[in-house]
DNA sequence: CGAACTATTGAACTAGGTCAAACCCAGTGG
DNA sequence: CCACTGGGTTTGACCTAGTTCAATAGTTCG
C-alpha cells in the first residue's frame, strides 16, 4: 500500500515539543545554525498547524483559490499545475518531502495542488506565517531563501523548455530528481508520477517521454522498471543533461 | 534539432566599469520618475543607493557573479539572460522602468543582466537591503510580494514555453507587453528588444518570430513597424494569447 | 477471465527549425 | 548626392524532431 517514497512516520502524535522560542533570541550563531539544520522555519508554527492526509490524485488547493494555507510535505510527492481552458496541463514543479508549497506569496494560488501519490501534509495558516515573519526577522529571511530557491528552479525550468531537446529534458529531470531524493543510492530512482505528469512538466507528450527513456535505456544509460529508473551511467546522465553541476 | 544560434556573443569582452555614477544624482530623469511611482520599498535606503548608466547591450551582471547589489530601473530596458555552454540562450525576462532585479535572494546570479537599450539604473547595496528588511517587517513584506510577482510570471512563461504554439506565445507576449508599458495608447508598442531577444525569450527562432509576426499582421490583428508594433484588434490578439485577463 | 488503465511501439504528419538569399535602412565616405 | 558596407529583418524552400493517430502489451483489480 504504501509502496512509494519514504515514510517518515509523522502521525499527528509525537511532535517534538516545541522549544521555547524567544522571537529575538541572542543564541549563540553555533546554536543557531545547528538547529537550523533540523528545523524548518516554521518550527514556530506547530502548536497552530495540522497534519492531513491526501489521497493520491486528490487536488490540494485549485487555481484561483485563496490561499489561506501553506503547506510541508511529510511524506509522498505533489504536483503545482496550470490548466489552459481547452485543457492543456503545465506541471510546474514536482514536490518532495520536506519541500514548501502554498506559500508563494500573492493572495490566492495560481496554481493547483495535486496530490501525485498519497500523501501527508502538515498545514500552517497564513495569516500566522505573515505574522510570524513580521516578527522574526530571521524566519522571514529563510523564507526569502525558499523563494528564492523556487525562482531558480522554474529559471532553470525555462531554460530546460524554451531550449532544450527531448533527450536533454529527460536526462535533466531524471538527475535533478535523483539529486533531491534523499534515498537514491545505487541510483535507483522512483517516479511517484506517471508518464503524463513527466510529459506535461518537461513540454513534450507521453510517447515522446516513453521513446525517449527507451533510447537512454538502449545506451545503457539508465534501466527502467514500471515504477522506479536506476541509473546506470551517471556521468553519461548528466553531460545530457547540460548540467552544470557535473 | 539545434535551436537558435544566434551569430555571435558578442558579451565576452573585457567589460569596463560601469560609465557613471554618482551617490546622491538628483537627474531629472529621476525626478519625472519619481512623480510618476510614488514610493518603492527601497525609498529609505536612497542616501546609500547610486545612479548609473549602462549603454545598449552591455553587461549589467554576469551567471554566476556574487549578487552585491540590487537595481531599480530608471528608464530604458534590461533582459535576464540564461546561456548554455554551446550558445543557446533563454531570456527569462524583459524589465522594464519601475521595475526591481537583482535582488532574488541567492547570494550570486543565476542569470545575466545586460541593457537592452541604454539604461539608467539605481543601484542598492544588497546587505543594505538585507539589514532594512530585517528591521522593516514592511519592507520585507513588499519584497516577498515582488518575489511573488516575478515567481508567478515565471510560471506563467512555464505554461508558454511548455504548451503554447508560436502565435499564441507572440500573441501572450505582445499583449503582456502592452499591459506593462505605460504609455501605450492607441495600442502602440514600442519594441526595445531586436528579433533575436524576442526569439530567446518564447523558445523560438528569430525566422518564426518574423514570420509569425507577418501571420498576425496579414490577419489584421497588428502593424508593423521595424522598432514598434501597433495593435489593431486588441480582442483577437488577448483570444489568441489565451489570456484570460480578457 | 475481462474491464480499465497505463505504458510502449510503429507509421504518417506537421509545426517549427535550418539554410540561404534578398531586403532595408543607417551610417560613412567618396 | 550616391554608392557601399554592415547590421538586423524578412521571405522562401526544404527538413526534422517531436506530435498525432493507431495498434499492442503489460498491470491492477473486481
């Protein structure tokens, strides 16, 4: 049943009591950024957030809705969406524990949600997380930084669909994945997503992504299994892939 | 299947420090500005901003330069510029006066600036802006909205460069234009950026940019002249970008 | 086993790319 | 005043990467 990504357990329950927080602590910058490597910058938020559950292909929050929340994935994976009227799909961006999403800002989304396999999400009021950037200069700086980070990737994403071929698409998204799914040793990739999805966030169409993973898979790049791709030559991947980062 | 090369790039020579400056310039092109737009949120750090000019097609910043400063265009227009090694380019966007770049969190650019017509420019000390944010939970609150702003155009330019055909998007980018340049009564556009620019910035060649642009102007929906482009039938190019701002 | 999916593969087609030639100015210099 | 040069732009003729259409093959589930 829950044959997909990790399952970091998370149940509601055993919330690590929320440290005592002083919205202009002089801790040490030692401290500060020990910590920093274990929290989010939401830590503050627990006491006022809630966990829930998403069935796989469930929508999250839809376009044009109001955003009143924002969310952090526990576990499972969800897809950003815009929808052309004749039903066109882009997939902005695919989502993985631990990421951010919801929060981008303006007054309600401009893009759905989606859940891609079932998933677990804790949820923060906005109007809390407004405030408590306000107050804590520090939170709001991070949060900045998560901005920041979603720019680049859907720069790097442009780049990707105004000019790149099939082959690079693929390639691209194949190792960018692998690089931010925690677990991928012996380069064993799973794809929570289907073909569609994968088509409609790189711009090309479902047979196009089939033929395309079936010739990297003729090279001996990669080896694909219905549910997952492992990684056969990664530095092969990544010349493919223009990436910058190999 | 390579995409547009253009000629040459003609960015790499040894760039010369930026023409002029100067602390405190009370130009008058600053000062019809500031009538116009009312208040931004880096008013308070004016004492430590500067002026400066960059002429037509010259560096602003460089991918990978570290990011110490933010700007805010006075007049003229800027592109951001994404290159791959082998010369493809993608322009992630065009700004125009009013607007602010530089400032997108990370600590070195991901992208290119360049001037594409003669620019002036005011110039922010990025710790500055950073030390104003943190002690002005306004301030930070008007950044995170621009941050919001360009994130959403970015998705937007997603959804183009993904799905549509090479009339929409020159339909979408037409009539996005027209709804930021100010003074574009009588539906005329003027065009700063030459083919070339236009064609890196939706993902196409420049010959389909032009051929393009003679489909639309054919069907009556535009005229043309080379450095502007007057709309004729505003309501079938907003149905033709698929806008649903119309 | 069969229905309903999703993925894969093949064959034909087309939007847009590539190559190449003409055009159109704005300078420049005779 | 005009020819000449050099940059961007426009147009035409052809070509191909990727789409579309269609048929096949696994998989899941009742």
């Amino acid at each position: 049943m829950f044959a997909s990504l990790q399952t970091i357990d998370t149940r509601s329950g055993p919330r690590p009591a929320p440290i005592a927080w002083s919205p202009r602590s002089a801790a040490p910058v030692e401290a500060r950024l020990a910590r920093r490597a274990e929290t989010h910058p939401l830590e503050a938020l627990e006491p006022s957030a809630s966990t829930l559950c998403v069935e796989k292909d469930r929508e999250i929050y839809s376009q044009g809705d109001p955003a009143e929340f924002s969310y952090r994935i526990l576990s499972g994976t969800v897809r950003t969406v815009k929808l052309m009227e004749d039903g066109r799909r882009q997939v902005a961006e695919f989502l993985l524990p631990g990421d951010f999403f919801g929060g981008d800002g303006l007054d309600d989304h401009d893009l759905a949600a989606e859940a891609v396999s079932a998933v677990v999400l804790r949820r923060y009021p906005r109007r809390a997380v407004e405030a408590l950037a306000d107050r804590d200069a520090d939170v709001a700086r991070r949060l900045r930084g998560l901005a920041s980070a979603k720019l680049r990737a859907a720069r790097e994403q442009m780049m990707l669909l105004g000019r790149k071929t099939a082959v690079e698409r693929i390639a691209s998204f194949l190792s960018d994945l692998a690089a931010r799914l925690p677990n991928s040793r012996d380069g064993r990739i799973a794809l929570a997503m289907g073909r569609a999805d994968i088509a409609d966030h790189l711009g090309l169409t479902i047979e196009t992504v089939c033929r395309t993973l079936a010739c990297l898979r003729r090279d001996g790049v990669i080896e694909i299994a219905r549910e997952a791709v492992s990684i056969r030559d990664a530095r092969s991947l990544h010349a493919l892939a223009c990436d910058p980062r190999h």
